[in-house]
C-alpha cells in the first residue's frame, strides 16, 4: 500500500542500524526509528472501533494531548459571611439557567453588490435552528399570573364566621420566583397589599416551586396558608398551551357576606333612557332640566359676606365672639367662619360651621328615614339683614355689617338695600392698676421689685452696655444739711454718684475741732429719692437743688471740675489720637489670626460679605476704645476706599495688610484723614439701613415660604381663601394678609408686600395675580438659605 510505500521511504532515508556521516547510532536510537514506523502504520490504517490510549505508555515523543473541558484551577474554598465554605454547585450557588429558543433569521444585508466571495463560500458548520439564551435576557418580563382566594376566620364578631380574601401570584419566570398580593381595600382593618414577598416558593415534592406545580383549580400551600387557584389571565393559558400542559377553565371567585353587602345593584332601574325619549319628553314640555344650574352658572364665584358677633353667655365670664357669614349665591349654601382675637385662648379652628345647607332655627340631629325637609326651611340671602339678629344651628348671631358686593347685590338684585354697619365694639376695661408697695431697704430696688412683677422672680439683669460705656466714670457734689440743727451747721458731705449703675454713696470729711466722727455716711447702693419717689438719676444733683434719703435732706452746693464739664458737655469725652488708634485696631486685627479671611469672617457678625457701620463700632468697642459716631466713621472711612459707606473685603485686606512688592524704599500706609465727613456718615447710615431692610425681606420670604412651601395643603386652602374673597384672579397685598390670617397665619402688611416685591418685582401691589405668586414661592423657596 502507499502508506506502506511512504514508511519504506522514510526507512531507506533513515535506515536503522546506521546514523549519518558512518556514525555508529545508540541503542535507544533502533528503538526510536521502530516507534516511528509502528506510528505510521496505525496512522494509514482506518478502525472501526474506539480504543483506550490511557493505558499507552508516557515515553518521551511518544504522548499525546488529552482534551479538556475546562483548563482552569479549580477554586474550592471561599469566604462567605467571614466563613471559610467549601464551594459545591447545588449547595452555595447554581448553575446559570439557559432556555432553547428559535434562532433569528439572519439580518444581513448585502445591497446591490451581492456577497461577498467570503460570504458565498462560508458555509455554517452546524445548521441549527434553536439556540440557547440565559434566562435573564429570554424570560425577562414574562409573568405567569393566577388568581385564587384563601379562607380567614373571623372570631371576634359574631356577624360572620370566616372572610374570603382574594390574591394574586405572581411567577417569574426568569428566576423563578413568585410573590403573591391582595387588593387594598378602603377601612378593611386587615393589612393588605403585598402577602408574601419575591423569593423562590417551597415547592411540594421538596426542592423549589416550579412552574408546572401551578395549575388551576389545584391548591397551592404556602408557608402553612392553603390558596386555591381558581383562574389565570389569557397570556399564562397561551403559555401553558405552547408548552402542551392546557390549564383547567376558570372559576369564579367565591364571595363572603360582607363582600355581598358592599355590591351595589348595577342593574337599570325604570325605563331605559335613549336619545329619542328625551326627544319626545322635551318636545312635550317636560324632560329632566337642571334647575339649579342657570343659577351655578350666573352666580359662580359670588359669595355675599355678613359680619357678625356672638354674645357667648355659656362661659363663666361674658365673651363677644366675631364672625364671618359666607352666603354662597351659586348653591345657596352658608359657611360660617370665627375671628379669633389676640390672645382669645381658644383652639384655632376657623371653620365654624363647614359650607353646606344650613336650616333655620335650632340644629337637630335626625336619622336617615326621617322626611327629607324642602328648601324653604333652609336659610336664603333675605334672611340675613344688617342690625338685626339671625338664628343659626341654635346660636343667636348679629348682623352687624356687610362688604362693598353684598350691599350692591341687595341694592341691585333684591331692591332691599342694606342698613349702616352698627358699632359693636365693647368698651376697654380699665384695670385699676395696684400701687407698687413701698421699698423695705432690704436687698436692692431690683430686687425687691422682681417681686412685685413676677410670681417667681428672677435674678435682676445688668445694663452691661451702660457698664462697659461710662466704666470709672463717678460725679462728685458737695453738700450739706437743709434746715440743719445749730450743731449740724458746719458739717460737710461728699455725694459719689457711680453712672454705670446708678449708685449712691455718701461720705463726710474729717473736720478740725467738729466734734463729731466723720467717715462713711451712707452705704454705697441704689437708693431712693423720697423727694421724687424715684431712684436716684443723674439729673436729680445739681447745685442748689435739694435731695431727701432715709428722711434727711440736703442741700447740693457745689460739685468738682470733672463733673462739671460732664453736665455742660453731656458727658466727659476723651480725646484719642486716631492715627494711634487706627495701628493699634491693625496691630489688634494682625494678631486675631493668620488669615486675614478668618479675621474678616469674625468682624461680619451678619455673614453678608461687608462690615456695616454697627459691625465696625463693635470691633472698636472690643479693643476699649470709647469713640464718638463722628470719630468711628472717621477711622471707617479710612478703611472703605470707594467711599460706599462699607468695608469690603478687599477693601478690608489692602488697609489690614502691606503690600507685597513696592517700588520705594520704606513706603508706609497714606495718612488718615482725621477731618469728620457729614456726607461719608449719611452715605454710611444709608448702606446699614439697606443692610437691615434686605434682612428683612429674606426674614419675611423665608417665614411665608416655610408656610407655602412645607405644608402640603396650604396651597389648596389659600386658593380657597382667595376665591372667598374676590371672584377676580388678582388680589391685593391686605387680601394676602387676610387670607394667610384665615389660614391661622399672621404676618405684617410691610412683610408681605416685600415678599411680593421680592418674587415679582415688577407687579402692582394692588393686583397680584395670586396663582402666580403662589407659584413664584414655591418656585423660589430654596433661594433662599435657612442661615447664612
């Protein structure tokens, strides 16, 4: 044969016994040429049968490569749960399932040209028709859906024995998991919703649920609670008929007692109504005509409003209640709404009697089969009349005056026009006030006066302003008895008044040959002018002027130099020197801290970016300068370089800090200006009055916006209140303020108009279009920060 040919070639080629070049060949090497030969031999010849070569032996160039499924290091052990687990496939995972699905045709499109050479000659090695896809892309979004029901006994009521409750499963298909669900039921009682979360179900014969375990009109046990599946929804019956497992014919769901008394009776009553029996009821005169909705349709969004009070003689001390009548000219219906005063100590419910049909007299309570009463016992617009008194729901109101659309609707409409609005307000009580009893002496005059104010007194508070400001600060007078004994004519007395706390202390001086011990007089402490029933004051020495303490009177004489210039000045000013002050106030600032941003963050209490005139007064203060306004805004001029009456913060770095690089030698800060500038201090007082009022604005827009914003149903209610007040879509800023007032929310006319001047600037503030100020906060509440 050839294969025996080609074997005798290569032999003839390679013989045996001899090597290349006459080179005797080893003894391995005939070994070696016959395992050649015998190889080729079996390789030209074909077997029928399949044959073991494990068992061949592992001699150098004669093995061959075995086939593997899987060439990796298999990984047993792992950490699960800070566990060291033994892996196994069934135990701690699962294989990833895959589903037999057809194949897609193929959807590439060759044009004009044709195929490709490569194309024509590819031939698929295996033509198939299925493929496999996992699960997860196949399966996903495809539920299986039965409906079934499961029986609870009911043993706390004696109306039924058991409930019916009906459920939903859900089987996923693409893991196979379920979770079964109720329909939530208004005042069930019973938690409703979702029964039994996503997982993989028990299934019956042990191992998990499957698919083919569900069958209608079988029962499912789930965790001890039997479900009976009586139907399922036409996509799972396609399913299961593809899969050549029909599923049974539904059943209908089985109802309990109380699902029989909540079914309504669906079934047409009389004769049926069509279009050509309308026809002819109307072509004869009658058919069903909607009397009141002429009247809804003229008389929408009008409302006639009453002003009324109410003598509250029920309480233990007489009370006048104000109250709003709100007649509904669409419906005629009443809504009665309560004013509550300032510190009332009632509950704020505005709603008194809530909008609806309101009968004439006392209210009574009555069943459902009592007679059903006509409209002529309900209260109508000709009922209410100014000055006159109306009995509604057993409480007697009166009329005591009307708005500007109800008076002109009872001039025009009715012909009765309206009589003046009545006074009514109850005279002020005047409460005699107690007379404050006299001081004991004992303690201090705060004190003794915390007692008088409070029940429980507290520890009086010092001015520590005035503490800080006229510190050491002490007014001397010489004085003497008024009217004194012969033996008191010559004696002298020293009054030390202390102005940073108003204290009083009185001392005589020693005297040659008097006769008489002198030193300390009286004790140092706020003391009583039983002249004037008053504390001692400033004013109250001058001299000439007489003083009585502890029933002795004197007689002011004289008083030293430095009290002196105190009284024609109006307080001792010490002059600084503000070049002095204005390197000490750098120095001072320097040491703060290293960071000139952390300095100026200190000074900016409001967080506003600039340093007001207060903000810069209150830094002086804290280094013990004792400054005049002119003297403050003297060295803050200084500081502010554009001359904006504010210190920015670069303006704040250049003055604080020295420059970096200069082109002369020891250059030095320019001088300050030590001459008082009028203008600078208006300009000055201008910025802080515009710092305050922008507090202002963000304080009111974030109070109304915490209101609009945050509760849920303020929207609604203030669209109510609106439409109550006006059938026009603008509002004024007083109908905003009256309406957050009826809401249970008082603010200021001043704070509302600047939140609509805030939210709309260009707006009339006599006709804001209240849906889109509404909308505009709620827009812009978080515009604004909490805190800055």
């Amino acid at each position: 044969s050839s294969g025996v040919w080609h074997l005798g070639a290569v032999g003839s080629a390679f013989p045996a016994a001899t090597s290349l070049r006459g080179v005797p060949s080893p003894p391995w090497s005939a070994a070696k040429a016959e395992g050649r030969r015998s190889m080729a031999t079996m390789q030209t010849m074909e077997f029928d049968t399949a044959h073991d070569l494990t068992h061949v032996p592992n001699l150098p160039g004669f093995g061959f490569r075995r086939k593997q499924k899987q060439y990796n290091r298999p990984q047993t052990f792992q950490m699960m749960n800070g566990v060291r687990v033994e892996c196994q496939e069934g135990v701690t995972f699962e294989r990833p399932k895959f589903v037999k699905v057809q194949k897609a045709e193929e959807s590439r499109r060759y044009g004009v040209l044709g195929k490709s050479i490569h194309a024509e000659d590819y031939v698929e090695h295996q033509d198939r028709e299925h493929t496999q896809m996992p699960a997860w892309d196949a399966l996903d979004r495809h539920v299986l859906r039965f409906y079934g029901f499961f029986k609870e006994s009911v043993v706390e009521s004696n109306l039924e024995n058991y409930r019916v409750r009906h459920c939903v499963i859900m089987y996923y298909l693409e893991d196979d998991t379920c979770h079964v669900t109720e329909r939530k039921q208004d005042n069930s009682g019973i938690p409703q919703g979702q029964l039994i979360r996503r997982h993989r179900f028990p299934g019956p014969d042990g191992g998990y649920l499957k698919w083919q375990d569900l069958r209608v009109g079988e029962t499912l046990n789930i965790y001890g609670r039997c479900i009976m599946v009586s139907d399922c929804d036409p996509w799972t019956r396609q399913f299961y008929l593809d899969q050549e497992q029909e599923q049974a014919p539904g059943e209908p769901l089985e109802q309990d007692g109380f699902m029989i008394s909540q079914m309504k009776d669906s079934r047409p009553t009389g004769i049926q109504k069509t279009a050509e029996r309308h026809y002819r009821e109307v072509q004869m005169g009658g058919g069903h005509v909607n009397a009141d909705m002429q009247q809804f349709l003229e008389w929408d969004r009008k409302v006639c409003r009453f002003f009324a009070i109410l003598d509250d003689l029920a309480t233990p001390q007489f009370e006048r209640r104000p109250f709003v009548l709100l007649y509904f000219l669409a419906d005629d219906t009443v809504e009665i709404r309560e004013q509550y005063p300032l510190n009332c100590g009632r509950d704020n419910f505005p709603i008194f009697f809530r909008r609806g049909k309101l009968v004439k007299g006392n209210a009574e309570v009555k069943g459902p089969l009592a007679p059903r009463q006509g409209k002529g016992s309900n209260v109508c617009a000709q009922d209410f009349v100014v000055g006159q008194t109306i009995s509604l729901l057993g409480y007697e109101f009166f009329v005591y005056d009307a708005d500007d659309f109800t008076r002109q609707y009872f001039n025009e409409e009715l012909g009765t026009p309206l009589d003046p609005a009545v006074d009514v307000r109850l005279p002020e009580r005047a409460v005699p006030r107690p007379n404050t009893p006299p001081y004991t002496g004992y303690g201090s005059w705060e004190d003794s006066m915390g007692s008088v104010h409070a029940l429980m007194p507290k520890p009086p508070k010092r001015d520590l302003v005035k503490l800080y400001a006229k510190a050491n600060q002490v007014l001397r007078f010489t004085a003497q008895f008024h009217n004194p004994k012969p033996e008191d004519q010559e004696r002298l007395f020293v009054f030390n008044f202390y102005l940073f706390d108003d204290a009083l202390s009185i001392h005589e001086p020693p005297q040659r040959n008097l006769g008489i011990v002198t030193g300390k007089f009286l004790e140092k402490g706020i003391h009583l002018n039983q002249m004037t029933g008053e504390l001692f004051q400033a004013g109250d020495f001058k001299p000439g002027a007489i003083v009585k303490v502890y029933n002795r009177e004197f007689e002011i004489i004289d008083c030293d130099e430095y009290t002196r210039n105190h009284i024609e000045n109006g307080g001792n000013k010490r002059q600084w020197d503000l070049a002095a002050v204005l390197e000490k106030l750098r120095e001072g600032m320097r040491q703060q801290g290293s960071l000139v941003r952390d300095i100026f963050r200190r000074f900016d209490t409001d967080k506003d970016g600039v340093i007001t005139y207060a903000e810069f007064s209150q830094a002086l203060h804290k280094w013990g300068f004792q400054l005049t306004d002119e003297e403050v805004l003297t060295i803050m001029k200084h500081f502010d370089v554009r001359q904006d009456g504010q210190i920015s913060y670069n303006e704040f770095c250049d003055t604080l800090l020295d420059e970096d690089y200069t082109q002369h030698m020891l250059k030095t800060k320019p001088p300050m200006n030590e001459v008082y500038d009028p203008a600078y201090a208006d300009r000055a007082q201008m910025r802080a009055e515009e710092r305050q009022e922008t507090e202002k604005v963000r304080t009111a827009v974030r109070a109304l916006g915490e209101v609009i914003y945050k509760k849920t149903q303020m929207f609604q209610k203030l669209f109510k209140e609106f439409a109550h007040i006006t059938h026009h879509p603008t509002v004024s800023v007083e109908q905003i303020q009256q309406a957050l007032k009826e809401t249970g929310h008082r603010f200021d006319v001043e704070d509302v108009r600047r939140v609509v001047m805030h939210v709309m600037p260009e707006v009339d503030t006599e006709a804001v279009p209240y849906a889109e100020f509404l909308k505009a906060m709620v827009a812009s509440f978080h515009d604004l920060s909490a805190s800055r």
